[in-house]
C-alpha cells in the first residue's frame, strides 16, 4: 500500500438516492506468482437517475469493475478479494450465482461494445428480446412481444414491427446497438452499465446512441455507468467522472469541474492528450511540381455471385471514380465513415486488391505485374491499425523490420542488424527489444515496431490505415508526434486513412471527405475544417464529441433508416459526383 | 478487457530443450518413444531368439503357448516363437509404417493444403476437388485395392497408407491456411513486396506447425492401426515379418486362453500412440513463442 491511497480522499456518504455503493473494492488474478491486484480499494457511490464516467485507458480495470458488479468476473482465476458492492439493500460480492442471475438483465443491465457478438446471429431480433423477457418476467409471449415492440420503439428504431421480424446481419451497425439497448431497457433495470457503447460505431451513429441514452436514462430515472476513453464521450454525457489508472481511482469529481479543474497530474495528462478539434491548417501545395501518387477515376468493384449458376447478380461499389494526387512531403488525409472505400484505396494503391482506372506513382501507370509491384513497394510503405494483427507472432521484433531488406536483398547480416538497431533506437524502442515477440510488447510499442518496419526501405510514400485508432490517447499522441518527426526529418508524404475527424484536423495537410466510395469534399485541413460546405462534411464534424462540457450539444438528427448501401445490381452503376471549385481549390461534390 | 499487461521480460529466453525438459509428460513420452527406438535398433542384441523360429520348448505339452516366464519374458505364440522377440522385431515395422508412411502423407497432405488454401482460385479448386474424390473413396477399401496391385512389402504398405492418409491432412491444412491468408501481417507482408514462396514457406507454415505436430503425432496411432489391419486382411505386412498389428490379430481367436498375446502387443501400440501424442503436445506448446514465459 502507498501513501497516495492512504490520503485518498474518502466516499461520499451515501445519500437518500443512492443506489448503488462500492466500497473498498479489490480484485485480483491469480497467476504463479500469487494473487495479482487489478482493481484496488476502489470506492464510489451511485445515485437514482445518475450517469457516471469511468474513465481511463486500456487496462486501467474499468471494465473489471463493472464486470464485478455484474458478478460475470472470469472464474476462476479473477476474483473480488475484497470490499463489497451493495446495491440496493443487497450485497452483491458473495452472493450466489441464482440470486444474481435473477438481478442481471432485469435490475442491472449491461451494454457491451460490440453489438454483434452480442446478440445471437441465428436467432431473430424479436425471438431474443422476448426470450430476455420472460427470462425474468413470468408473462406470456404476446404479452412479452408487446414489451418487445415497446423497447424497439424506445430506442427509436424505424419500422419497429419489420425489425423484430429481422436478424441481426440485416441490421446496421447502429441499429445492432439499439437492439441491445432495447434489450437492455425492457425491463427498466435500476441501473444501466454501458461498457464503450459506441467505440465500434461510426461518429455520426456514436451521436444517435449517446443521444438515445441519455434520453433513456433521463426518462427512466435509471443510472448509468459510462465506461469509456474517450474524453469528449465523458464530457457530453456525464453528471460525475471517475478516472482510473492501473487499477486505482485517480480521482472523483462532477464533470464540470473534473474537465475545469483537474487536480491531479493524471487527469491532466490525459485531457492535455485528447485531440481537439481546431479549424484545420494546410496548404495547396505546389502544382507545378510532380504528384507522388495520382488517382484518375479510380475504380475498385467486388463482384457478388448468387444464383444457381454462380452468376454475378449484384455488383459491390467500394470506390467509384476517385481522383486526386498526393504531392511529396505533405499529408494527405482520406476520412469517412466505416465502409465509405478509404481503406480499400490504400489497399488499390498497395496491390492488394485490383482496380481499374488509372493509379500512377511518380508518373508510371501501376498495374498487377509482381516485379514492377516489389520494385514499388520499397517506396511505398504502409501501417495498418491493428499493430498486433499486422505483425507476424513468431518473429522476433528485430527479424519483422529487418523482413523489408531481407526481402529484397540490402546488405548483410550484420548491416541489416545494425540498421534495425537505428531504426528501433529512431521509434524509441531499446536494442534489448530486437529479440523480444510481438506479444511482448504494449499497444503503442507494437506500432512503433509496424513503423520501424515501414521505414526500413526508407519510402517515399507511408500509408497509415487507422494506424493510430486502436490506440489509447496519450499513446496515440506520441505516436502521431513521432510520425511528424519522422515526417520532418525524412521528408515522406503520408496517405493518412481515419475515421476521426479530431486527429485528422490535427495532422493533415489536405484532407478528402469520403460518402459511399467517393469523394464528396476536397481541400487543405482550414478549407475542410475552417469552412466545410457539403451537408455530409458538417454533419462529421459535428458529430465529434468535445471533451468540453459546456460545449452546447448540436441539433439532434434523428436518422436510424437502413444507410445507403454500396452494393447495388448489375448495369446500375451509381453515379459519379461532379465536383465544383468554391475557390482555391476546395473542391465539394454538387448535390 | 482482461487488463493483461506485457509480460515482464527475461534477458534470454530458455532454449527449446530447457523448456521441453520442465514439462513431466513430455519427459514420459520422449522416453517411451527413445525406448521403442532402442528396441526396434538393438533388438538382435537384446534377446537370444529369433523372432521367426518356432520352439519345441516354447509350447507346452499340449501344444499350447506358455504364459510369461523367467525363460520367454513375455510369453510364447501359438507357433512357439518367443513374443518378446517378436514385439521388438515388429516395433521396427511400426516405427517405420508410423513414421515414413505417416510423414509422407504429412508432406503430402501439407503441401496440397497450403498451396490450394494459399492460391486458391483455379489451382485450389482442382487440388482440393482432387482431395474431395480421395475422400469419398472408403479409405480400407483403397488401400487394399492398392495393396492387391502391387506386390506387398513394408514399404509397399507404407505408400499405400501414406495414399490414403494424407486428405485429412490437406483438408485441416487448407482451412487454416485460408484463414491465416486473410490475416493482417499477410497482407502487410505483400505490402513489402515479398514473393508467393517467402510468404508460404516464411509466414504461413510456421503457423501451421503446430497443427501439422498434432496431426502428425495423431496420424501415427491410426497409420500403426491401419497397418494392423492391412496385415491382418493378408495385404499388408506379409507373416512371418513380425508387425505389431498382425501379432495381434494372429492370435486374437486364443484371447481367452492366452490373453498376454494380444495384450502386450496391444499395450505397444497405445504406448507408443500416446508417447508420440504427449511429446508432440508439448513440442506444440514449446514451439510457440507466445506461450513463453506462461508455462510452469
């Protein structure tokens, strides 16, 4: 035990409200080293009608926390070893697993992050709320269906008695997520446990469900515990704010002042990471000069067969009819939501996926022969999102950077050590970390390993697809200063692919709003940023949160219909958008 | 979620044999696996009979097979041949059935698995449709077809079970292959400009060994039982070579009256099943670098 949890400050005394009282919580994980802590004396109070924000980065043990009010902490191995959790007038910690299965779903309710591994592919949407239902209701399947329509209607979803009907494959990614907090609401639960609800979702949609829950909890007098990283989710949608670190409450505070005066070194270090949105900076660069990399109605489509005879009957409009350049040394940034074709551009221009119309790099036309490919791929380098998935497990650190000269024959063995060595040191990883595995390494670690590997063929061109999205804040704003240096030193361009708008407004140089496969904004960052004139570009940036809890929430657009959808029937390609020039080359599609 | 953290790190990781020394089971396998080598090697030297010649005093006076005794260990045959004699003889047919019939159609089995799996497309179709038709055939069925064309010897038998083997093999490995083709760091390797050969041979069957380890080690018990059979069905092994399988169902009608002469045999087999079964789990687990550091 340090000193700084002794002086920690006490709980609040419970109220008349209070609903909910953690007291003293510890958890640990048994390991052969003994009993590991995860969670220590961690104390809060929750009131009738409440939103609470736990707040922290990737293993700070906010989701074990609301796992062990829950009582669905994994046995064996992870357990409560101390305080208690009271709910109501019952104790929770210890009680046994009947009583608690009759308080889960029904009193306590819980939301977890991704919508589809939370519902039952095979069953319908309609079959699995009425099922939840009577699970904790004794009432008959009409009377549990009308339940059932009730909560579709609650959350909003269009054409409620056609949704129960449906599976959730049909479903959007948005409409998923308002299935389980339907299925969470319908049996008004006394506290509402949301465990990043909208992390997998798109920001406009992550603006539809903040909304619908904070309508919920206001309506339905129910509490909710917020489990989130992301700083601008706590400030639009929390009363009270509880920021963990490794395990301990940093400190406990109303938003307001939590985001005004932070207290402690943490909580300011953590607001000081979150990127805020400005107007955007940039300029044209130089026409005169030759572009990198230039896209000329650029086509990439994925057939879909069905039928008995294997037929193509629909055809998948992934990018339709880009076109734009990237200029050496600047930062070209691709946004839109999930499914719009930015990914599937990289992955045009890298060769992973053919296309048709016109990609040159540095004037020669790319085509789908391998030895022009290898020769391009040493100035063409790209960083995927997920660090983990995009290194090989069982090479050591050291053999993944130097794959890229192995692969095509720089140097020897000893100069290629040493160049992996300077590329480690450059990406601020020590040499003892050349031997060591992927999974040895934290999140951002791994990344700056993906990086080092990009470098190592010294390219002229990166592609960062999402590459810093799967990290935690203040990890991604090291990240996102190293590959500024890097950008500086090495005078690379960077295709940068996301779907933030708040980092992106930070980095980019230019920046392409991407809709359905094409581009429907063009500019430099102040163009888009400073003065967005497409719908669709206001409605992104927008749809931000700010971690600013004063900020006035913009106008609610209520908007759960089935998205448009890039898959369309063969011969009825969509049609490509003409762009108009407002001026100094912003150029915005006409509607 | 789970809150792990990166495992702390030791400044050299323990080489393979140290780690494969710490596990019991593995240490129980490799020395039933060194002992049937051993055997199978010194079996001249470690006993005084032949294992084909036939002993007056190796059946009792009425003519039956003796129990096991201070003179015949493991007891006699019908035939009066020594069954300790017999066993270590035949472990050198089982060793080489388990191992190079099984290995080939490993090698076989691989190979198909990782290039349709890989390449897909047309390439995969026909290999895969290919491995599809070899299944549909009643595997017994085939090998005795096969063994009946050619003349039988050991090795004869070994090709032919090695022929039948390997469609499991390639099915598993197509599978996974496919699956770890569409992984991230594969298409980050492509983005290097690494070749089709590098990327298969480099990335993906790495992965794959473990999944090769355990069906190789499975593949031994059921190549050893097929041999068994073969031999019985008069196909395979040809009597008077001694082989595990034929030992067993030479004298499978005397079960009642003489059960040592298919228990030991019998008891070989599931030893040597589960021997190579326990050290390929642990090579399995030993082999994997993200294990590391997460064992006992």
């Amino acid at each position: 035990m340090t000193l700084a949890q002794d002086i920690s400050p006490p709980p609040p005394a419970a109220g008349e409200n209070t609903i909910l009282t953690v007291d003293n919580l510890c958890i640990s994980v048994r390991t052969e080293q003994g009993l590991m802590p995860l969670v220590e004396n961690l104390s809060f109070n929750l009131s009738k009608g409440e939103t609470l924000a736990i707040a922290g980065e990737s293993g700070s043990g906010k989701s074990l926390t609301s796992l062990a009010i829950m009582g669905l902490l994994p046995p064996p191995a992870v357990r409560v070893t101390g305080g208690s959790i009271r709910f109501d007038d019952l104790v929770l910690t210890g009680m046994p697993e009947h009583r608690l299965q009759q308080l889960r779903g029904n009193r306590i309710a819980m939301i977890f992050q991704e919508p589809m591994t939370a519902l039952n592919p095979v069953m319908r949407i309609g079959a699995q709320l009425v099922e939840a239902i009577r699970a904790h209701e004794n009432i008959s399947v009409s009377q549990a269906r009308k339940r059932a329509l009730e909560a579709v209607r609650a959350v909003r979803l269009t054409e409620p008695e056609r949704r129960l009907r449906q599976y959730p494959h049909e479903l959007s990614g948005g409409m998923r997520q308002r299935v389980v907090i339907a299925m969470a609401i319908a049996l008004r639960p006394d506290i509402l446990i949301a465990d990043e609800p909208t992390t997998a979702l798109d920001v406009t949609v992550q603006r539809e469900v903040l909304d619908l829950l904070r309508d919920l909890a206001r309506d339905m007098d129910t509490a909710l515990i917020l489990i989130t990283h992301d700083m601008g989710v706590v400030a639009e949608m929390a009363d009270h704010v509880l920021v963990m670190q490794d395990g301990r409450m940093v400190e406990r505070a109303p938003v307001r002042k939590l985001f005004c005066t932070p207290e402690q070194p943490y909580t300011r270090k953590l607001l000081a990471a979150v990127p805020r949105m400005g107007t955007g900076h940039g300029v044209h660069p130089d026409s005169q000069n030759e572009p990198l990399v230039s896209f000329r109605d650029t086509r990439v489509a994925y057939d879909l067969h069905g039928g008995i005879l294997g037929r193509v009957v629909q055809r998948v409009h992934a990018v339709e009819g880009v076109s734009f350049d990237i200029y050496p040394g600047e930062t070209f940034a691709l946004v839109g939501e999930s499914g719009c074709g930015k990914s599937t551009i990289a992955r045009a221009l890298t060769g992973l996926v053919p296309h048709t119309g016109n990609i040159r790099f540095k004037g020669q036309p790319l085509g789908n022969n391998a030895i022009q490919r290898k020769k391009i791929s040493r100035e063409l380098q790209m960083v995927f999102q997920d660090p983990m998935a995009a290194l090989n497990g069982r090479m050591t650190a050291g053999d993944l950077v130097r794959e890229p000269l192995v692969i095509h024959g720089i140097g020897t063995a000893a100069s290629r050590r040493d160049r992996a060595a300077a590329l480690f040191a450059r990406v601020g990883l020590g040499e003892d970390a050349l031997d060591r595995y992927p999974h040895e390494f934290s999140g951002g670690q791994r990344q700056r390993i993906c990086i080092a590997r990009a470098l190592a063929l010294e390219p002229q061109l990166i592609i960062a697809d999402e590459s810093v999205s799967a990290l935690d804040v203040s990890v991604q704003a090291t990240v996102l200063d190293l590959l500024a240096e890097l950008k500086r030193e090495m005078n690379m361009a960077y295709l940068f692919i996301s779907h933030d708008m708040a980092v992106v407004e930070n980095i980019a140089d230019r920046v392409a709003v991407m809709y359905l496969g094409q581009i429907v904004e063009l500019g430099t960052g102040s163009q888009i940023f400073g003065d967005p004139r497409h719908p669709y570009t206001r409605r992104l940036i927008e749809a931000v949160p700010h971690a600013d809890p004063d900020r006035a929430l913009p106008a609610r657009v209520i908007d759960a219909t089935d998205p448009p959808s890039p898959v369309r029937a063969v011969g009825d390609p969509p049609q490509v958008v003409v762009h108009d020039d407002v001026g100094d080359g912003h150029l915005v599609a006409r509607l | 979620m789970t809150a792990t953290k990166p495992a702390t790190l030791r400044a050299s990781a323990p080489s393979i044999w140290t780690r494969l020394r710490r596990r019991k089971l593995a240490l129980i396998g490799l020395f039933l696996v060194a002992l049937t080598f051993f055997g199978a090697i010194f079996a001249p030297w470690l006993t005084p009979y032949e294992p084909n010649t036939q002993m007056f005093e190796g059946l009792t006076m009425q003519g039956a097979p003796m129990p096991p005794s201070a003179q015949f260990p493991l007891g006699t045959d019908l035939l009066g041949r020594d069954l300790l004699t017999r066993i270590l003889y035949g472990s050198r047919t089982s060793l080489i059935i388990g191992l190079v019939a099984n290995g080939v159609a490993l090698v076989i089995g691989t190979l198909v698995g990782i290039t349709a799996g890989y390449f897909r497309g047309f390439i995969g179709s026909v290999l895969m449709r290919l491995t599809d038709l070899m299944m549909a055939f009643p595997a017994l069925l085939l090998a005795i077809c096969l063994a009946a064309i050619f003349q039988p010897s050991l090795w004869i038998v070994a090709m032919v079970i090695a022929t039948v083997n390997w469609v499991q093999t390639a099915r598993v490995i197509y599978a996974e292959t496919s699956s770890l083709s569409q992984r991230e760091f594969i298409a980050a390797e492509r983005t290097l400009g690494a070749g089709h050969v590098r990327i298969l041979f480099r990335h993906i069957l790495p992965h794959l060994v473990p999944m090769i380890i355990v069906w190789g080690t499975l593949g031994i018990s059921t190549t050893v039982l097929l041999e068994a059979t073969l031999s019985y069905l008069g196909v395979g092994v040809q009597p008077p070579t001694p082989s595990w399988g034929n030992i067993i169902f030479e004298n499978q009608t005397y079960f009642q009256a003489a059960p040592w002469l298919v228990f030991f045999p019998g008891f070989a087999i599931v030893s040597l099943a589960l021997a190579f079964n326990l050290v390929g789990d642990a090579l399995r687990d030993v082999l994997d670098p993200t294990q590391r550091g997460q064992e006992q």
